[in-house]
C-alpha cells in the first residue's frame, strides 16, 4: 500500500461521516417538509400547481450555484449551514412529486368507500391514502437519497467537508487516486443507500412487513457504521491534520516568544494547489507556537473573503489583485506598491481586516504559449495577439473570464475576437501543451510554466493587476496580538522562486501539499525570531 493510498484512506473517516450527516440530515428534513406540502397539494389544485411549480423551479438551479447562493442568504454562513439548506431544497422535489401522484391515483372506489363507512378526511388519509400511496412516496425518496448523495460531494466549496473534498482537491493537485476515492465512495453509498430503499419500497408494495422492518435496521446499520470510525477516532468535521513538527527544523525559542497554547485557529484555502501549501505553512507555523488549527480548504474566493470577514475563517492567503478587483470594485490596474497600500487601508478600514504579512511573491494572471507557437507567429508581448486573435483560442480557470482582469486585457489590446474556453485549472496547462488551445491565463509562480516550456508574453499595458500575496486577519484574530506576531514573521519570507519549486513539487513531482509546505518551512529557515 503506497503512502498516497494510506493517506487517502486515513482521511475517509471524516469525509465519509461529514457526507452521511449532510446527505441524511437534509433527506430527513426534505421528508418532513415535502410529505406534508404533497398531501395539501393532493387536496387542494389551486395550491398544487404554485407549490409543484417552485420545487421545480429551484430543480432547474445549477446545484453548486444553489450551495454558494446559501451562504450570502445566510449572512455568510459556511460550512455545515448553507450546505444543509440547499441540500434540503434539492430533496424536496421527488418526494413532493411523488406523493402527490401518489396519493391523487388512487382507485377513486376505495377512497369513496372510505368515506361512506364514515371516516373522517383525517382517518382516510392515515388508515388509507398514506398507506396505499407508501411505496410511490418511498420511490420519490429514493430517488431524493440518490440526488442528494452525489450533489452532497460539491457542498466542499462553502466549506462543508464531504466525500468532495477528495474530488476537489485531487483534480488541482493531479491526485487521481484522490479524486477515485472520492467517486468510488460516493457513489458506494448512493447504491447502498438506493438498495435499502428500494427493498423497504418492495416490502411496503407487497406488504412484506419483516423485509421492511429488516430494510429499516439496514438503514441505520450503513448509518452507524459510516458515523463510527470518525466518532470513534475523535474526529470533528474539519480535515485532521498532523500536528508533529518537522523534525530536521530549527524551531523558534518559544519560551520567549508568543504563546498560542489552548487557542484553536481556523485556516481557510482556496482551491488550488499553492492555496494548499500556504495553508499548511501557516498551520505549521501556529502548531510551533502551541496552537490547534483547524483548516478548511477547497472555498471560492468570495465565499472565503465573507467567512474571514464573519470571523467564521481566523487566517487565510490572499491576494491584492483579487481584493483590489472583485472586493473593492476597482477597473483599472495601478503600480504594485500603492496596490498594496490601497487594499490594506481599504481592508481594516471597511471590514476590520488585517493585512498582517505579504509573503514576498506575486502570483499575477499572465499570458502563456508553447514556445514554438509563439516563436511560429512572432509574438512577444500580448499586444501581438491583436492581429492574431481571430484565429487563435485562449483558455482559463473557471473563474477568469467571468474577472475583471479578463475584461480589462481584453479590452486594451482589442481581443474580442478572440475564442475563450473556460476549464478547471489543472487540465488548462495541459491544454496548451497539446495544442488543444494557443493561448491559456496562467500564474506566474506555477511550475508548469516551466515544467512545459511555456512562455509568458509581455504586458506593456500593465493591464493584469499586481498579485501579491498576502496574509489576512479576521476582525477577532486581528486583536490577538500573539497571533499578529507569529504571522507577520512571514513578511518577505517566500521569493516567487521558491512558491513556484514548492508548486512545481506538488503538480509535476506528485508530492503532497504537506511536503511542498515542509520545503518551504526549511527554505525560509525560522531558526529564531
């Protein structure tokens, strides 16, 4: 068994049973919610068409849009919250559906003999209606179980830990055994989950009361069974980490430094691989100072940004060019310096952030090509793209060409024509390298750049923003000022060389974050304080 599988493995205790809670959590309120909502609509069509055409309507949401649109109508809520109530919304639907069917064909005859040996519309519904329609109920569960399960595994980027947690992360870090463990497990549980259903939908059919009572108890067996290894190994919902010290460096005095014993520290990443590293940086830098950090990975930037502001995230790696444009709101790039003077009075001031530490690196958007393609149409600086453009395809992540980075270079160098092809960012590199696309927006610190002998074409605009990276401090966090003192230790700890070696070791060397992390801690060398 090779270290990346034992890792894997050692993390699906958590993942399983953060999964399970949200998956049953929100089946059971959808339950609770639809049934009821079903037998008024079975009774009353004027109030059945509105109530089946809203659960229908929030069905036709794309389900990762309905997770992060949770958080904002939550007061920036994340984690177990936003996941939970858009899981319950989704659930809703079949089971509403189903019940309503259910109940409204029935045989018209045993329902008016019902009513003539004097039954009350209470009695009917529970010795009749229910009974007879159960197994069309039950079906419309099963398939809820089914939808929530698989839509559970996208609940990681608002901050809820589930089987997706393996997905997201192995598709930006190339783990692919990450990512089958992910797909394996999830779909297990939706079979096994979809089985016990469909034998307690047969028992109810034929009226085979013990196969229902033993479907029943199988229920709650998977249930238990999922819940224990976590429960039982003292796990919380966020990922465990280790929190051993590396063992060949040099530690800072701590007798005489900052003290962060007894205090847990919430670390929060975005979703890409140097994000990764940081976050592991920076929890080795608070374990050395006695801190419990609890990390919680994979979020969007502006679901990330309200969570620190929130105070429900203490510390994460941002970056000016992303505060300055998608925080702040501003259109026009200005000199990196005044940026970053910018964006921390702008921080502490609107929301009471602290930019306690920049890094030392810029991690901006460029323009990359294979070297032959560029050489092949005299190209040097993205300038020289505009007589190019019609003929050429630029791709991105999934997020630049909705920035207005993207906006403002395609504008000053009139690329309109040019094709865009939006792609999660760790199939992007390989893109270009097959001639799948000519052009991609990569970063500048990413080691693929040079791993595939891309080149990166000259801004003469200066119309991709400044990016650098920056350490952030919730409003709570930034009064600690023993935490402020551990952190801004990082200040100019970490030159684009090294982010770029640590990437590099993580997207071409397959090595994990955690080691990428170790380099770093070793390169910056905090021998004392």
């Amino acid at each position: 068994m090779n270290d990346n599988f034992r890792e894997r493995l050692a993390e699906l205790p958590d993942y399983l049973a953060g999964h399970l809670v949200l998956s049953i959590s929100a089946l059971i309120l959808g339950i609770v919610i639809s049934v009821p909502l079903g037998v008024l609509a079975s009774r009353s069509e004027r109030a059945r068409g509105p109530v089946l055409a809203v659960a229908s309507l929030i069905q036709t949401i794309p389900s990762i849009a309905l997770l992060a649109l949770m958080v904002p109508l939550l007061g920036g809520t994340i984690g177990f919250l936003p996941a939970f109530a858009a899981l319950t919304m989704y659930s809703v639907l079949p089971t509403l559906r189903n019940t309503v069917t259910g109940i409204t064909e029935l045989n018209p005859a045993i329902v008016e003999a019902a009513h003539g040996v004097g039954m009350t519309d209470w009695q009917r519904l529970w010795r009749v209606e229910l009974p007879l329609a159960a197994p069309v109920i039950v079906a419309g569960i099963r398939t809820a179980t089914v939808w929530v399960v698989g839509t559970a595994t996208l609940s990681t980027p608002v901050g809820a830990p589930s089987l997706g947690n393996y997905i997201f992360a192995g598709l930006q870090t190339r783990n692919w055994v990450s990512v089958l463990f992910g797909c394996v497990f999830a779909a297990l549980l939706a079979i096994t989950l979809d089985q016990i259903i469909r034998q307690l939908e047969i028992a109810l059919r034929e009226r085979r009361y013990k196969m229902g009572w033993s479907a029943l108890a199988t229920f709650v067996f998977v249930i238990i069974g999922g819940l224990a290894p976590s429960f039982i190994a003292g796990a919380s919902q966020t990922i465990e980490k280790s929190t051993a010290r590396l063992s060949d460096t040099p530690l800072p005095p701590l007798a005489s430094g900052p003290d962060l014993s007894g205090q847990t520290i919430v670390v929060g990443s975005k979703t890409f691989t140097e994000q990764y590293i940081l976050s592991e940086l920076i929890e080795q830098r608070l374990v050395d100072y006695g801190a419990t950090v609890k990390t919680i990975q994979n979020m969007g930037s502006t679901i990330l940004f309200d969570a620190l502001r929130n105070n429900t995230v203490d510390v994460y790696v941002d970056y000016t060019g992303t505060i300055w444009t998608t925080i702040m709101a501003q259109d026009q790039a200005i000199e990196r310096t005044a940026m970053s003077i910018e964006v921390a009075h702008y921080l502490r001031k609107e929301h009471n952030i602290l930019l306690v530490a920049a890094l030392g690196f810029e991690n901006a958007y460029c323009f990359a090509m294979r070297r032959d393609r560029m050489a092949g149409l005299g190209l040097r600086s993205i300038a020289d793209l505009t007589e190019h453009a019609a003929e050429l395809t630029v791709g991105g992540d999934t997020e630049f060409f909705a920035r207005p980075e993207w906006v403002n270079v395609r504008d000053a160098y009139r690329l309109g024509a040019i094709a865009t092809r939006g792609m999660d960012s760790t199939f992007m590199y390989q893109a270009v390298r097959d001639k799948e696309v000519d052009v991609i927006g990569a970063y500048t610190t990413d080691g693929r750049i040079t791993a595939f002998d891309l080149v990166v074409l000259d801004d003469p605009k200066a119309a991709f923003p400044p990016y650098d990276a920056i350490v952030l401090l919730s409003p709570k966090a930034a009064q600690n000022s023993e935490l402020v003192t551990v952190l801004a230790a990082l200040t100019n700890k970490v030159s684009d060389d090294m982010m770029r070696e640590a990437n590099r070791l993580v997207d071409i060397e397959r090595q994990s974050p955690q080691s990428a992390s170790e380099f770093l801690y070793r390169e910056i060398g905090f021998s004392s304080d």
